[in-house]
C-alpha cells in the first residue's frame, strides 16, 4: 500500500508550476531543475534608491521593480527572475538624503556579472531592464557586448520607455497632470502596491518644485490608475521580451 506521502512524492513534479519565480527563494537544485524543466529565461530587473519628494519614499522603483519582475516572468510561463539591483545612476537627485547614485560604468559591471552568472547557471536569454532613466543606455550597452557569448542577451526597454508613452498619451486625453518625477505615474503605481501603507505620506502629496523634488503633480494619484499603468508596462515588457527570444 503506498503511503500518503509517496503518493504526495509522486506529484511533486506538478507541483513545481506553483513555485516562486524569484531565484532568491529558491534552493540550487529547484533552480537547476527549473531551467532543466525550460525556465530558460533570466529576467535582471534594476531598480534605484533614490529621493521621491516629500510624499514617497525612496525605495519606489525597487518595489515597482520587484513587482514588474515576478508579473513578466509569471506572464511569460518560461523565466525565473533574479533580485532587483536597487542602486542605479541617479545624478540630480543625490542632493536629497538617501539617494544613492552609482556610476553608469558600475552600474553596468553589475549587471554584466549577474548576466554572466545566469549564463553561467544555464539561462538561454538573459534580459537586461530598468525602472530607472538613468542607466538605460549602460544596460543596452551591456546587452550588446554580451549576447551571443554562451546566450542571447536581450536589453528590453518597452517597460520603461514605450510604456512610458502610453502612460503620457493616456493622462493627456483625460486632461491629466504628465510628469517627470514622483508625479500622478509613479505616485499612482506605489499607491497600488502600498497595501501596508508604508510608502506614501498623503497628507504630503503636493504639486512639485524646484525645492520639493516633485516634478509633476501627485494629488491626483490612485491605485486604480496604478494598476492600470503597471498592466501597461508588464504587457510591454511582456510581448518585447516575446519577440527578442522567439527571434533566434
Ligand atoms: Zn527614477
């Protein structure tokens, strides 16, 4: 007679659709068994540290990031993703306590090495993106000395900046506040993922100055435009990421 343990053995192997695609929570050997099982895609999101006026907290891109990250390798069905680089090139904001800034020539040996290190564990395609504007080119940049060398390494920027399009056309046709910092786009997407409200400071939200950080307007932010926004980039990103490893 099998035991109920045997037979729960037995099925572990369907299990393993339910498992995490983030490589941080998984053990060495689930790793290899998911790219052996054809988790064949790396996704290396890089997010920033970096100020978000007095309303939003510093580490928004690195929430946003983390999110996007696991909604794209969950979508595509065949990638794991690796932990958010949370330091980026952030230039102008450094004069804001907390901001980190990393140069582009840094920024870019990170990336390049965890690139090398899923080529190394077995990835096929490793794909390179930022929730940032600052180091988008070091990243193309990377992509480009790198694929071809072990695997196809893909730089994709729809996430960031096609999405960013949509985003822009979206708020213009409602007559809505386009920004370029911690306004109603990156406000509305942190709202939408603070269910703990850690993040956002309401009674702060102001539209911004030279002096505040903010170059937009917040106050008409929701987690319902977030939602939206985010969907926008994850298909994006989504069917980008669809059409560089389908290109072989
Ligand atoms: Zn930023």
């Amino acid at each position: 007679m099998p035991s109920v343990l045997s037979l729960v053995l037995a099925f572990l192997p369907g299990l393993a659709l339910a498992q995490s695609v983030f490589i941080a929570d998984l053990t060495w050997p689930e790793v290899k068994q998911a790219i052996a099982s054809g988790k064949t895609t790396a996704i290396y999101f890089a997010g920033s540290t970096e100020q978000n006026g007095p309303h939003m907290a510093l580490g928004k891109h690195n929430v946003i990031a983390g999110y996007l990250a696991g909604r794209i390798a969950e979508e595509l069905g065949n990638a794991l993703a690796y932990p958010v680089l949370p330091f980026a090139p952030t230039g102008g904001h450094l004069k804001f306590p907390g901001t980190v800034n990393l140069s582009d020539q840094t920024f870019g040996a990170v990336a390049q090495e965890v690139a090398q290190s899923a080529i190394a564990a077995g990835f096929k395609h490793v794909v390179l993106m930022g929730e940032h504007g600052g180091g988008q080119d070091a990243l193309r940049q990377v992509a480009k000395a790198l694929d071809g060398r072990g695997a196809r390494v893909h730089y994709v920027a729809d996430a960031y900046s096609k999405a960013q399009d949509e985003i822009r056309a979206y708020l213009l046709t409602r007559k809505l506040p386009v920004g370029e910092h911690a306004g109603i786009e990156d406000t509305s997407e942190l709202m939408f993922l603070d269910r703990e409200q850690k993040w956002i400071r309401r009674d702060k939200l102001a539209r911004g100055d030279a002096k505040s950080g903010v170059d937009g307007d917040p106050r008409l932010a929701s987690a319902e435009l977030g939602k939206m926004f985010l969907d926008i980039k994850i298909a994006a990103g989504v069917a980008q990421i669809k059409h560089r490893v389908g290109k072989r």
